[in-house]
C-alpha cells in the first residue's frame, strides 16, 4: 500500500477489441491501482489502452504527480477524462 511509483509498460492486453475477459481485465486493474493510497507516479506507456483511461484511472484515491502514456493511441474520450 505504501507503493508511490508503478511502471506497467507495454501491456499485451488489446482494448481496441472488447472482450468480456477484458473487461474484467480493466476493472481488476482499477481496483487494484485504488488499492495504492500512496500512488503518485503511474506508467502506463505503449500500453492498449485506447479509450479505457477513464475506467483504468477511476479507482485512484489520490492525485497523481506524474502519469506517463507514451505511445498509447487514447482517444478523444481519453483527452477529455484528461
């Protein structure tokens, strides 16, 4: 729980084609990130995650001080989450 910075770079998980395995894939995540109350650097770089942001990040119970996406094909929804 005390973890502050996380990398989980190049996911092999494709978003872009929904599949209830990976649907639950993107709730399992989220929970487990809003287990990390000390989180504040988060990278998620070259990972599929094109129009998930906003379900990926909901959990957070805190602000984060740096979130990197390189490489990671968001979608307009995902800016606007932004």
């Amino acid at each position: 729980p005390e973890l502050r910075s996380l990398k989980l770079q190049y996911s092999n998980v494709d978003v872009r084609r929904p599949t209830p395995e990976s649907a639950i894939g993107i709730r399992c995540l989220a929970g487990q990130l809003g287990m990390l109350p000390s989180l504040r650097e988060l990278n998620l770089g070259s990972s599929r995650l094109s129009g998930n942001l906003r379900q990926i990040l909901c959990d957070l119970q805190a602000p984060l001080e740096s979130l990197e996406l390189a490489f990671c094909s968001l979608l307009p929804a995902d800016l606007a989450f932004l």
